[in-house]
C-alpha cells in the first residue's frame, strides 16, 4: 500500500482520483493540499462520500510527510511550488496539471535532478495510443497531407489548445523533424490568406460538461484520415494517474514521460 498525496485534491480531477484510490486497493491517502484560498480547508479531503479521514490542509511540505508519491491535479502556477516541495521532501511526483509556461517547465526539470518526475498532460491510455499513432501517421504521410488538431472541452477548462492537443502537435513536428513553434498556427480570423505550407493547425471548442475530444485530422487531396479520442468519463485520467503513480514509486530521479509507463 503506497501513502499517497494529491495536489489539488478539491477538484473535479483531485475527487476523481480519490474515487479510483478507493476502487483500487494500491493506494492510501495520506495527504490533501488545496489552495491557501480554499472553501474546503480543514474539510475531510472527499467532498462527496464517505470521509477518509484526512483533511484539506494548503500546507505543501506538511502534507508529504511520509508519503510514497504525489500527484498534482491543481493549477499551472501552483506546480513549480509543488515540485520544489516534492524535492525538498524526496517524494516522487506526477503532475497532470496542464498549461505549464516555460519557467515551470525549468522549475520541473531542476527537481527532476534530485526525484522521479512524471509529466502527463493526458493520463488516459487511449490518448497516449493516439498520440504515438499520430506520429506514425504524420512519418507515413509526410507533406502532401495537411495536419489540424481539434479539441473540445467543458466550459470551465482555463488553458487553450488543452496540453493534449499540444502533444498530439509536437508529435507531428517531431515526426518531419522540427519544432511545433516554427508550424503552430494558435489564431485565424479576417483575412488570414490561404493555408501556409507545413502549418499544424489549432482549434478549440469549450462548452457544457465535454470531458476531453481530440481529433488530429490529415487532409491531402482527394482522401482525408482523422483519428480521435473521446473521453467520456474522467475517471480514465484518475485511473491512469494512478497507474502513472505506482509506476514511478522507487525510480531512479529523472524525468518522465507516459509513454515510459505504457511501454509505448
Ligand atoms: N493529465 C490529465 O489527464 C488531465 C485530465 C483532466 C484535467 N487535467 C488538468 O488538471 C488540472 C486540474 O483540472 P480540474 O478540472 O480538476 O480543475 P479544478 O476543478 O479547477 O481543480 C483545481 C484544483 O486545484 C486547486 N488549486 C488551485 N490553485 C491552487 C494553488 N495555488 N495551490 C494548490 N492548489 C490549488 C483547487 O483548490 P481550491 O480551489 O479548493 O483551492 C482545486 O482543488 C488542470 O490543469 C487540467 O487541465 C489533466
């Protein structure tokens, strides 16, 4: 049984983890962090179920005492905090919070010198299958083919395209052999011209309750391929966090993938 701490454990994904901790058996939960603004601190950690008997605390180092791993589930300018706590502590961590900006990015990989780090913008296993076949796909079809990412999520996600649409765009790039910054096209609206050579084009739907859709669609001419993910439930990201978490107990410090977990 591995003590378990999660960041951002008052959200929708933070809840949802706890309900695969408590189907699973592999995990205890032993600490509960939210923000310092929190409706929720010094409530019981589960907001709607039978109580676990930890409670929300906003006190990062506190709530690693002890514990196995942790998993942040919270927001993008709260993860290089979490890490650095992580590190200081010696707890490995895998972070599912997307929308990382580059100076965090920095923060994550100085920590990853000193614990095992997993970043996983997209926990489910069907994503990670659709982004390694996205590579294949972009290596086999190569520039005859225009390449568009599609993504829709409920209207309270912040960060756009979602990480996941991001990976599936440097999956592309990475298969022609260049960086997603150089093709991104992120904005298109009056007189944009026609389709640049070799653009990865972006766009973003938010509404209603989506879990998370993505679509990487290759045009040429004359035939069109489109593979998608649709996620319907969340517990598929909680599960696969999990899984992610178990994985990275006892690994050497450094930095990991999904891909890594899945053997893809
Ligand atoms: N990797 C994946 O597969 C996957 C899947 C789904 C979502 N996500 C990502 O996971 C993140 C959370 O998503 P969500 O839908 O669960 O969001 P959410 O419902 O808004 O929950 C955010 C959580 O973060 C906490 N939080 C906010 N600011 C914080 C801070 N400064 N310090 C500590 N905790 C803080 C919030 O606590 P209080 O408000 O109570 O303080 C809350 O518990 C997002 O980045 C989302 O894109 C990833």
């Amino acid at each position: 049984m591995h003590r378990l701490t999660v960041f951002g454990v008052t959200g929708r994904m933070g809840q949802a983890v706890l309900r695969a901790v408590r189907e699973g058996g592999e995990f205890a939960l032993a600490g509960a962090v939210a923000s310092e603004h929190s409706a929720s601190l010094g409530r019981d950690a589960v907001l709607d179920g039978p109580p676990c008997g930890v409670r929300v605390s906003a006190d990062a180092a506190a709530a690693l005492a002890g514990v196995a791993v942790a998993l942040d589930f919270s927001a993008a300018p709260a993860v290089a905090g979490h890490a650095a706590a992580c590190a200081a502590a010696g707890v490995p961590l895998v972070v599912g919070t997307t929308g990382l900006d580059p100076g965090t990015v920095e923060v994550l990989r100085e920590a990853a010198a000193r614990i095992a780090l997993l970043v996983a913008p997209n926990t489910s296993i069907g994503v990670n299958l659709l982004e390694r076949l996205t590579a294949i796909a972009a290596r086999s079809l190569g520039d005859a083919f225009d390449v568009e990412i599609l993504e829709a999520h409920h209207r309270a996600k912040r960060d756009a395209p979602s990480g996941t649409a991001i990976r599936l765009g440097e999956a592309v790039a990475a298969a022609r052999g260049e960086p997603l910054a150089v093709h991104a096209e992120f904005d298109r609206h009056g007189d944009v011209g026609p389709r640049r050579a070799g653009a990865i084009g972006f766009a973003v739907v938010r509404g209603g309750d989506v879990v998370g859709e993505h679509t990487v669609l290759f045009a040429g001419d004359g035939e069109r391929i489109e593979l998608t993910h649709r996620a319907t439930d969340r517990m598929i990201f909680a599960r696969g966090a999990l899984r992610a978490a178990a994985w990275i107990v006892g690994r050497a410090p450094g930095f990991y993938r999904m891909q890594d977990v899945l053997g893809l």
